[in-house]
C-alpha cells in the first residue's frame, strides 16, 4: 500500500466514521437517558436525508439551497421524533423493555413505507455545495474539500454536545434523569420534557447525519437498516450510554470499513462485524462502558 | 410485575378443555385438504411452518424473556442447509432435513454464545447484527448460495408436488415439533426459563447458570427455526437471501406479539390473524408495511397481551365473576 492510497482511504474512513459518529451519539444519549433502545435510529437518519434531498430539490435555483436543507431537514426529523416520543413511547415507558424493543422496529416499517410512498424507489443524489466543492492539495494528493468539512464536523458537534451536557442547566436536568429519575423528579425537574427533549436532539443528530452525507453518497431506501446496524457495531464497541464511546468506536469503524473496502472489497462489510466480535470477547462491555 | 408473572404462568396450565379443544382443532386440520382449495391448502401449509417458526421464536422471547430481533438468521441456516446439501450436494431429501436443525443448532451455539454474553438491550441489537451477518454471507457467497438469485430448483420428491401429500407432511412434522416444545417449556427446564425470564437475579443467587441455560434456550430455539427454514425449502423447492434478512423476523416478532408472548397457543393464533390480515390488506393496498407497523403499535398501545392474552384475561375475569 502506497502513502498516497493509505492517506486517501484513511480520509474516506474519518469523513465516514464522523458522520456514523452523529447517528451513533443520537443512539447512544437516547439509550443513556430514556433506557429504549431506539431501531427506528437509522429510519430517521434516512428520513432526514430524504428531507434533505426534497428540499435542495424544491429551492433548486437558490443559492445556498443546501444549507437551508441542513438547516430544515433536522428540524423536521427532530420534529417527528417529538411526535414519536409523546405519542407513542411516553404511553409504553412503565411496560416491559421488550415492547418498547417492538414499537421502535414498528416504526422503522412505516418510515420505510411511508419514505416509500413518498420519494419511490429510486436513487437520488444531492450534489456538493458551495463552497466546498473540488479538491485541495495536501501531502502531494488531492482532497475533495467536503471531506474535511465533514471530519471536521465530527468533533465540533462532540465538542458541543459536551458542553451541553456538562456546562448547561439543561445538561444539568439531562444528566440528573439519567442518574436517578424518580429523584430529579420529586426535585421539580420535569422529566417528560426532558424525555421528548433528549429524544428530539437525538432525532436532530440522525437528521443532520442524513443531511451531510447525500452529497458524499446517494438518497435511498435501505440505507434505514444498513446504517442502524452500523451504529448497533459502533455502540458495541464503543460502549453505549458513552458519547466518547461513540466518538472512538465510529472512528474504529470507519477507518476498518474504508480500509476493509481497499484491501478485501468483497468481504468489507465482514469487517465490522469481526471487529465486533473480536470486541465482545476481549471487552464485552466496550471499550469506554462500564459492566452493567 | 410479580403478580402478573404468575398469571401468566397459570395461563400455560393444561386442562380438561383446552385437551378437547385442540382435539377438535387436530380433527379440523386432519379433514382440511377435504374443504379447501389448492391455493388456500398452500396458505394452510405455509401457516404451519410459520407457526412452527413463531413457536421456536417464542422459547427465547415469551419464556426466556430475551428479545431476539434475530430469528430469520437461523431460519435460513436450515433452508439453505437443506437446500444447498439437496441442491448442489446431491444429498436425499431425508439426510438433508436432518441436518437443518443440525446445522442451525450449531449456528445458534455459536451465535448465542456471543449473545449472551450481553443482556436485556445488547442482547437485542447483538442478535439483529448476527442475522444481518448471515444475511451478508447467504447474498454475498455466490458458488454456494446462488448469491441473490437463491437457490431455485431444489431437487424435492415428487411426492410433495402433490399439495394434499405436502400438507399431511408438513402437518405431521409441526404438530411433532410443537408436541415438543410443548414438553420442553412445561418441563423442570421450562419453568427454570421462565423464572429467568421473571428475575434473572434472584434465579442466578439460587444458584442456576443464568447464561447457559438463556444459551440453551437459544439453541433450542435455534433448531426449531432451522427445521421450519428447512420445512419451508422443501415445501417451495427454493431459497432465498429474503428468509434471512431482517423483515422476516418482524414477521415472527410480530406473529408472536399479535397471538401473545406469554401463551403457548400465542404464535399459532397469531400466524392466522397474521396470515388473513396480510391476505385481506394486501388485497386493498400496495403498502402493506405501512398498516401492518401501524397495527404492531396499536397492539403495543391498546392490546398488549395479544389475542390469546385478551381472551384469557377476559374468561379468567367472567369465571372469577361466576364463583
């Protein structure tokens, strides 16, 4: 392997685990906080990157239609993941895990479905935006510009979603629910509204995810399933309920995919699922979570 | 919680009534081919090996309590076992079936060893990822498998052209198989699964190997759904990447949670809600994904004990009433 080929897959597999990494976080702040593990993850990342196709694809001729879409899409995924957690899982919170577990593959049905009836079956594409398009020379070798903007978006919103979790009196409520919730209760904290907050800022992430990657990629169905497997491999190995976590284990992965996809095309996707395994037997609980 | 664990365990008690009932039922199946078409004798057929299917799904989820969101992994283990040894192997239909559950029993081992290392919510995710796994193996093995194109002429018997011959078949083979299962969770070992299932703590400080017998539940569980995969193969002469992939556990799942977890009949029940639902609303729209999520969560919402639970409830609430 050439210097050349090694720095560009590694930049293919940052780019990709930043953005896996936006989904993950989701995933794993709903788990840490609501307790439901939440199939349905990947669903709203697909919608989000349907949304945010329909919009570039109504505003065509605006400049900076891309941007609205980034701004827009999320809201309206955060939008239906409020709609979800009021309606249909504040109802199911006492009741076992196991329809919780349910509900959330229920909903990943109809997303589809309804995606589905919406968009059809077809591929869509969102091109780059200003101003990130073309390439820039780095090391000798030419690096499309989108890809640094999306790694560097990884550890900005990791940043941030520190800094909103520990310095704010809204992480504040945040982290007093996931500690005791009956307790931060009785202390005037409204846990519901907590409960649909966490889960909108979760739906937000996966929305935003959707809306960055098309560029890179294509819109389509299945990618719903595809991508929540993905983040069910990073938890795993990062440990869930763990932000860090997910930083480390989306960064793992990607750098394995895109290193898997140069090496051994045919068996890439066989990858992760080693790294998983391989995981599980050394460290069952990941490699930042603590045994339950 | 308590509480309703022991009425459910009662729910699965044997009685007079319920032996006549599934006499009639038994008689009712035995004189089927005499009073239905061929096309719905095929349904009929196709409904015993996804009721078999339900069944086997239901010794994890409803009497072990471990979600799987993985059964259709280990149901096509023992569809393409059967179909590619018949296939491509020249192997006779006898040996083949035989080592369906075999080979999905070794699978589900495997499988299960590395999931139950993790409990309650990893356990969930760790089983949707290994059945994407063999998923992925099944589409992308082509010499084998046949790739996404399946498997298409598996050499079947004659004998099961013959859509009254597949049935007594297949019909013989699930009652066996549920007679089974029906023994195994009413057993000494059934009821230690289904004290896991309420309280996997206090079950393990009486000194119980929590972990290997939830791995032994999966196993269980495992070569069921691989003779149902493998019933399913010989009953279509094919196979193919769908029987693994991940809408075909929705499926059961939702068979399961339709008839209601926590009742032996549960799944059977449910495979024929199920099976006239998808028949009725396909029937109407193109969307059936769509109405059949909407109807999980209003069972979630409105009906969580499933059909069988509600009814149970329901004759528990009118004889309590009577006395």
């Amino acid at each position: 392997m050439t210097f050349e080929s090694f720095a560009g897959q590694a930049l293919a597999g940052v780019s990709l685990g930043m953005v896996w990494f936006l989904i993950a976080a989701g995933l794993s702040i709903i788990f840490g906080t609501l307790k439901v593990l939440n199939l349905a993850h990947g669903s709203l990342y697909m919608l989000g990157s349907f949304c945010c196709y329909q919009v570039t694809v109504s505003l065509a001729g605006v400049p900076g239609n891309f941007w609205l879409a980034v701004l827009v899409a999320p809201l309206v995924v955060a939008l239906v993941g409020g709609i979800i957690e009021v309606f249909l899982l504040r109802p199911i919170y006492k009741a076992e895990m196991i329809y919780q577990y349910i509900l959330t593959f229920a909903l990943v049905l109809i997303i589809a479905e309804a995606c589905k009836m919406i968009w059809g079956t077809g591929y869509h594409s969102v091109k780059v935006p200003w101003p990130f398009q073309g390439s820039v020379a780095m090391f000798g070798l030419s690096f499309p510009i989108y890809n640094l903007f999306l790694i560097a978006m990884g550890p900005l919103v990791f940043i941030a979603l520190r800094t909103l979790i520990n310095k704010t009196n809204l992480g504040r409520n945040i982290r007093a629910v996931t500690e005791n919730r009956e307790m931060a209760n009785a202390l005037g904290t409204n846990v519901p509204q907590v409960y649909t907050g966490v889960f909108m800022l979760g739906a937000w992430l996966a929305g935003l995810a959707g809306s960055l990657w098309p560029p890179v990629s294509v819109v389509m169905l299945g990618s719903d399933m595809a991508v929540v497997i993905d983040c069910f491999i990073i938890v795993v190995i990062g440990g869930l309920g763990s932000l860090a976590g997910a930083f480390v284990g989306a960064l793992i992965l990607g750098l394995t995919t895109a290193f898997g996809l140069y090496l051994i095309p045919k068996l890439a996707v066989a990858f992760g699922f080693i790294l998983m395994i391989i995981i599980l037997i050394i460290r069952p609980y990941g490699l930042m979570g603590e045994p339950e | 919680m308590t509480g309703a664990g022991m009425n459910r365990i009662s729910l699965l008690g044997t009685s007079p009534r319920n032996g006549t009932m599934l006499l009639g039922v038994m008689i009712v199946m035995v004189a089927l081919p005499y009073l239905l078409g061929q096309s719905w004798l095929s349904i009929t057929t196709e409904m015993l090996i996804l009721a078999l299917s339900a069944s086997a799904l239901n010794i994890m989820l409803g009497y072990t309590g471990m979600v799987s969101f993985g059964p259709a992994g280990m149901y096509a283990v023992g569809a393409y076992t059967t179909g590619v040894l018949m296939e491509k192997m020249g192997w006779g239909m006898l040996p083949a079936t035989l080592a369906a559950p075999v080979m999905a029993g070794l699978v589900g081992a495997l499988v299960g060893w590395f999931c139950v290392r993790r409990s309650a919510v990893y356990f969930a995710l760790l089983t949707l990822a290994f059945s994407q796994i063999i998923w992925t193996v099944v589409f992308q093995w082509y010499s084998v498998t046949g790739g996404d194109d399946g498997l298409v002429s598996v050499p079947v018997p004659d004998f099961f052209f013959e859509i009254t011959n597949c049935y007594y078949f297949m019909l013989a083979v699930v009652s066996v198989c549920l007679f089974i299962i029906w023994k195994i969770v009413n057993s000494p070992f059934g009821m230690t699964l289904q004290a896991i299932r309420e309280n996997p703590n206090r079950v393990e400080f009486i000194g119980v190997n929590v972990k290997r017998y939830q791995l032994a539940s999966f196993v269980i569980s495992s070569v069921f759904l691989g003779i149902a995969g493998s019933m399913f193969c010989v009953f279509s002469g094919s196979a193919f990447p769908d029987y693994a992939y991940w809408v075909k556990s929705a499926d059961m799942l939702v068979i399961c949670l339709l008839g209601g977890i926590y009742n032996f009949f549960g799944p059977l029940v449910g495979t024929v809600v199920y099976t006239v639902l998808t028949k009725v609303i396909s029937g109407y729209t193109m969307h059936w994904h769509l109405v059949l999520g909407g109807i999980i969560v209003l069972i979630i919402l409105a009906m969580r004990k499933g059909v069988v639970g509600t009814l149970a409830n329901y004759w528990a609430n009118r004889k309590s009433a009577a006395a």
